[in-house]
C-alpha cells in the first residue's frame, strides 16, 4: 500500500486527494442527510478522532497515526 500511495506524495502541497476542505464537509453532510442522521455533533473531525483512538487502542503508534 505504502507504494501505491507514495506515487501521489510527490505534490508540492503535501495533499494526495485533489479534495477541498468544503467539498468534504458538502459530501459529508449529504451523505448523513441521506441516512436521516440529524445530530450536528456529528461531523468528519468526529470520525477522526474515533479512528485515531482505535488505531492507538490496538497498540498504533501515535507517530505512525500522524
């Protein structure tokens, strides 16, 4: 996988999606809006967090994780 991703590390801007910040949240919103999901907690930072505590629960290092 490393390989794979490491052909698309090579842009100046250190991104490897060609994905805004708006773009994310406008496909975010409508995909809870699609499921009926309401609560305005909920947000992509929200499922971050969740991932990161996983991978650190299952022994990940936090140098790894960023």
């Amino acid at each position: 996988m490393k390989t794979k991703i490491s052909k698309f590390l090579n842009r100046v801007d250190g991104k490897i999606f060609n994905l805004t910040h708006t773009a994310a949240n406008k496909s975010f919103k409508n995909a809870k809006k699609n499921i009926g999901l309401r609560d305005k907690d909920i947000i992509p930072y929200s499922l971050r967090y969740t991932h990161t505590s996983y991978l650190l629960s299952k022994g990940i290092s936090i140098e790894y994780i960023s």
